[in-house]
C-alpha cells in the first residue's frame, strides 16, 4: 500500500531526484516513505525527521505515515521480544544438557577414586608382600615372564623389548599421527556478516552539524544535539563536521582521530575517510 505523497508527486509532475537534491535526502529513503517500506529507512531519529521534511514538501500532514511509522516499530520490538525468548529458551536447553553431561563426569571420576582407595587400602599387604620377594633375589638372578632365572641362563645378546614404552614413542614420533582438539562447548552457530557495509556512530555532545556523504550519496545532513546517532553505507565517506569538539565518530566500533584535519580558527573539519585513512578535505 502506498502512501499520498507518491500520488501528489504524480500530479506534480517532480522526480524523485528533484526532491532529494531540494531535500538533501536521498532518494532510497524517498522511495521507502512512498511505499510505507519501513524496514529501508535509517534509525528512527532520522526516519522521522525524513518523514515530517518530504510530508512539508507536499504541505500535507506528516501525522498519518509517523502513525504507521511507530506501528511498525511496535511490531518490530514484539518480533525482537519473541527471538530473545527463543534463544533464552535454547540456552536452558544447552545448559541442562551441559549440566547432565557434567554429572556423569563427576560420577565417573568418584567410581575411579573409589576404586583406587580400595585397592589403597585391601590390595597394599600383597603389594609389600610382592617387594620383599624381589628385594630376596640374589644378584645373579632375574625374573623373566613371572619365573625366576639364573643370570647365567640368559644368553648375553637376548634382548627383552618393552612393548608399551616402544608404542609411546612410536606415536611420539610419528609426524603422519594427528593431533585431535575436542571442544565441549561448541554450538552450531552461523554467523551472518556484510563485509561490505560499515556502520557509522557519531556521538554529540552538545550541538554540531554533521554531513556524511557515502560516495557521493548522502546518508547524512542533520543539525544533531546531544545523543548518539546511527548510520550505515559502503564507503569511501567523506565527513563535514560544523563544531568538531562535539563530536566523536565511530566506524564499525574503533574511533576515527580526524583532528589534524580541524581547522584552528573555525573548529570546522571537512575529510575523506577510506581504506582507514583520514585525509583532509577543504576543497571539493
């Protein structure tokens, strides 16, 4: 369903085009508000001050489309709401099975700990027994296979392998034999990413005009007060920012230092942003 403002437009006779350059607005957004395709629209504080410049435009009455606007963002933080208690029910999931699987640990290490204090505590007699007989044997005699021989009955060139040591370090030296890591706490989660979109946060303290421009499209002309405001594009950006003191700005979370680009008499910067390098712009 599509709003009056792109039936007025019709009657006008103005492209889109007109309008976004009157309105520094670009023409996506235009298109967006038109249609009621809210989901196309930048963050709220934007969207609304979009609504209420293009709904000006047109002298009509910007109330109607804001009421849907707000609406729609009603129904999207119920939808939000429902995916939260989704992924809280599946982490009590993950965390009882975990806790389960911990149980059976714990019970497994106390069956070998029991074990091993019987045998502490029945089995030490026969074992003292076993070390006093070995410490009897003279020196000229050996136990081979449980059975005691003389030294002398043992050809000098037999060798007597130890199986268990030469299997140890047998796989010690293999190189071919993997080594396996095996994580318990491993979800099956994907992970879905742009690699292409960078968002930008700029945080005012104050009051300060901000224009960003994403080549050559403009994602951002506002007067903005004190708060922290969202935009997303593709770069490469260029920045104008009135009073630069205000001002912070963010891309994709790490802090973008422009202040060699402020000017000393006016606090007003004006710089490209790409491939993570500021560079100053005073000219166009």
């Amino acid at each position: 369903m599509d709003s009056d403002l792109a039936k007025f437009r019709a009657e006008k006779g103005i492209s889109l085009h007109e309008i976004s350059t009157k309105l520094n607005i670009p023409d996506k957004f235009l298109l967006a508000i038109e249609e009621l395709n809210f989901d196309e629209l930048p963050a709220p504080i934007f969207a609304k001050s979009q609504i209420k410049k293009y709904c000006a435009f047109f002298d009509l009455e910007p109330s109607i489309i804001l009421e849907k606007y707000e609406n729609f963002l009603k129904e999207k933080n119920i939808s939000n709401e429902d995916e939260d208690q989704e992924s809280s029910e599946n982490f009590l999931s993950n965390f009882v099975s975990k806790l389960l699987e911990r149980k059976i640990t714990i019970l497994s290490i106390i069956i070998f700990s029991l074990i091993i204090l019987s045998y502490l505590l029945f089995g030490g007699n026969d074992q003292k027994k076993d070390v006093s007989s070995i410490e009897n044997i003279s020196d000229d005699q050996e136990i081979i296979n449980d059975e005691l021989v003389s030294e002398s009955a043992i050809e000098k060139d037999v060798n007597i392998p130890n199986n268990i040591l030469e299997d140890q370090l047998a796989f010690e030296q293999d190189p071919d034999v993997p080594t396996i890591d095996i994580d318990f706490g491993g979800d099956d989660k994907k992970i879905l990413s742009d690699d292409n979109v960078s968002e930008i946060e700029i945080i005012v303290q104050g009051e300060s005009w901000v224009e960003i421009i994403d080549n050559e499209q403009i994602l951002l002309f506002e007067l903005l007060q004190t708060g922290l405001y969202e935009v997303t594009g593709y770069g490469p950006f260029k920045f104008k920012i009135g009073h630069s003191p205000s001002v912070k700005i963010y891309l994709n979370g790490k802090n973008i230092d422009f202040s060699e680009t402020v000017s000393q008499y006016t606090d007003y910067a004006h710089f490209l942003f790409e491939n993570g390098v500021v560079v100053e712009l005073f000219k166009d």
